[in-house]
C-alpha cells in the first residue's frame, strides 16, 4: 500500500483536531483545504481498492456510494453551518454534479477513447436503465419544486419533500438490484484478453478491509475539515464577487474528480461499459442518496431548503444534456464526435455560471 493511501487520512485527522482546539488561522486553513482535497481522493482511492476486490458492477456501486457520502457530508456541514443562506445549496451542488458526470465526465471519456480507439461499445441496456431513472429523478427533484403552488416558488412542502425523498430512494434502491442481481450481466464489461491491465490481480482480503477502515477515517476528516472550512470558502466566494452557484459546482468538482480519473482511465483501456456504469450510477447516487439525506436533515432540523431551479437557463441546459444523453447513447456504439458535443455543452454550463 503506498504511503500516503494511509498518510493523508491520518494528517487530515490530526490537521481537523488541530483546527477545533487551537482554531482556524491563515496556515491552518491553507492546510486544511490541503488536507480537504487530499482525504476525497484517498477516499476514492480506497473505495477504488474494494471495488477492484468484490468486481464489477459491484465495484463501481461501492465508488458511486463512497462518492455521493462525500458529497452528502460536504452538503450537510454548509447547510447546517450557513442555515437559510445555504438553503440553496444542495440543488446548486446536485445540479452541477449532473452536469460535470453527464457531459464533463461521458464527455471526457468519448473522446478520449474515441481518440484511442475509434469506435467502442457498452451494453446499451444497462445504460438506458440508469438514464431511464436519472431522468424523472432529476425533474422530481430539480424541476417541479419551481412550479408546484402549495409553497413558495422552488421549494417544495413537507410532505412533497417526503414524496420526493422517498421516490428517489425507491428508485435508486430498484437500479441497484438490476445492476448487480436481476440483470448483472448488462452492466459487465467486455473482457479483452490483449489487454493485460484490466487482469490485474486484485488485492488480498487484509488489504481491502485495511482500505475500509482508512475510508471510514478518511470520511470522517472529510466531513469534519468541510465543517470548519465552510465559512471561509463563503467568505472567499463573496469576496470575489463571484454567484453564489460557484459554491456547488466547486463541491461538486471536488468530489468527482478522482472518480473523473477512474472513468478516463476505463475508457482509454477500451472499457467503456466501466466508464458509464461509473458516470451513470454515479449520476443516481447523487440523487438518490443525497436528496433523502438533505430532506431528513431539512425536516429533523428544521433547516429550509430550496431545490428547485428558479434560472430559466438552467432548467434548459438539463433538458437539453437529458435529450443530447439519450441521442448519443442509444446505439451502445460511440466515437469521438459524441464526446465532443458533450464538452461543448459542459463549457456552456460553466461559461453561464459565470456569465448568468
């Protein structure tokens, strides 16, 4: 195992304890956003370790997850800190996760295997089914809140919340049993006996259950540093006269950059079923988990919550990545061009974050 898989958890949690005693100065809040951005890849890499043990589709199942906790806790800590200031935060954060994974990463990995590759395949089954569920998952959660009239514009009421929550449990929760019992086999990867990398020998059961615990270690700096750097990275955004949007799309590009890596890696080694299984699940995890969390929180804590999308641009870039989505891969056979209208898109989104 290398050093710093177990180095940079174990400093994240002396840096977090350093922190709540002695407080927050200059060099401790540079080394804490070290230290922040350090935990969620060795998180990933961690959860990488025990993905490669148990297989696929499982493996990238326990990525999305080890994800969308990161994701989850980033949120919770904002929100409880920044109270009705930060009510909108989980929607910003979800939204720009979806539009990263569904044209910044796809996007990526299509052109980057396109490159390499030509023309490459994936299971077009299991991908429509994640698509299939992403879609109305995404309006339930994003898109209706803004026009339903029980409460105010881009909220939704308690018992919509539940629905909504509820809804989006239920459906993840159906994925995953296709994904890895009822029809594992659409979510399997092509086996290529040229191709000595994908048959690296997986690691020993001592090694795996030593990366869960690092996980958990790492998990736990990662929620804790984000509580602490939080008011900071508010301070930091209103400094710059910088949308408030930014604090979303910054957490978002956070957690899913080293999954970003694994997923570009796949697609060059010519394992595109790898690459969509990760953006896809990772896609309904982020969903799926991440809003029954935010909405319990919102109702045991009485924290208000905004979640719907109140910029008209905004609604119309998801429609428009949800039908580029389905166009592009509706056949199971990509090349190049694919991914780069995919990036195309990606730029718009960040371009108008700027440039409302």
């Amino acid at each position: 195992m290398p050093t710093w898989t177990w180095a940079i958890p174990v400093v994240a949690v002396v840096l977090l304890v350093v922190a709540l005693v002695a407080g927050a100065g200059i060099v401790v809040t540079v080394l804490c956003i070290a230290a922040l951005v350090g935990a969620v890849i060795a998180s990933v890499h961690h959860a990488e370790v025990i993905a490669h043990r148990i297989g696929e589709p499982f493996g990238t199942l326990v990525l999305a997850v080890a994800v969308t906790v990161i994701e989850a806790s980033l949120i919770l800590s904002m929100v409880i800190v920044g109270g009705a200031e930060q009510a909108h935060l989980p929607r910003d954060t979800i939204y720009a996760a979806l539009m990263i994974i569904l044209n910044g990463v796809v996007g990526i990995c299509l052109l980057a295997g396109g490159l390499r590759h030509g023309v490459q395949s994936f299971r077009v089954e299991g991908a429509n089914s994640g698509l299939a569920a992403l879609f109305p998952l995404a309006t339930l959660s994003l898109v209706l809140p803004t026009f339903t009239t029980t409460t105010r514009s881009g909220t939704y009421s308690h018992g919509q919340l539940a629905f909504a929550a509820t809804a989006s449990l239920v459906l993840w929760a159906v994925f995953v049993f296709v994904q890895t019992v009822k029809h594992r086999d659409y979510f399997l990867p092509e086996r290529d006996p040229a191709n000595p990398e994908i048959h690296a020998e997986p690691p020993s059961m001592r090694q795996a259950w030593l990366s869960f615990g690092l996980l958990l270690v790492s998990l736990v700096a990662v929620v804790g540093l984000a509580k602490i750097l939080s008011p900071v990275i508010e301070r930091a955004i209103d400094a710059v006269g910088a949308p408030k949007s930014l604090i979303g799309i910054a957490i978002a590009v956070v957690v899913l950059l080293p999954e970003t890596g694994a997923a570009v890696r796949a697609a060059r080694l010519n394992r595109l079923q790898t690459s969509m299984n990760l953006a896809i699940g990772s896609g309904l995890a982020s969903i799926g988990l991440t809003i029954p969390v935010v909405a319990a929180a919102s109702v045991v804590l009485g924290i208000p919550l905004e979640l719907g999308l109140h910029e008209a641009k905004d609604i119309v870039m998801l429609a428009l990545t949800f039908v580029v989505s389905a166009v592009t891969l509706a056949t199971g056979r990509t090349q190049m061009m694919q991914g780069a209208v995919h990036l195309v898109m990606f730029a718009a989104f960040l371009f108008l974050a700027f440039v409302p």
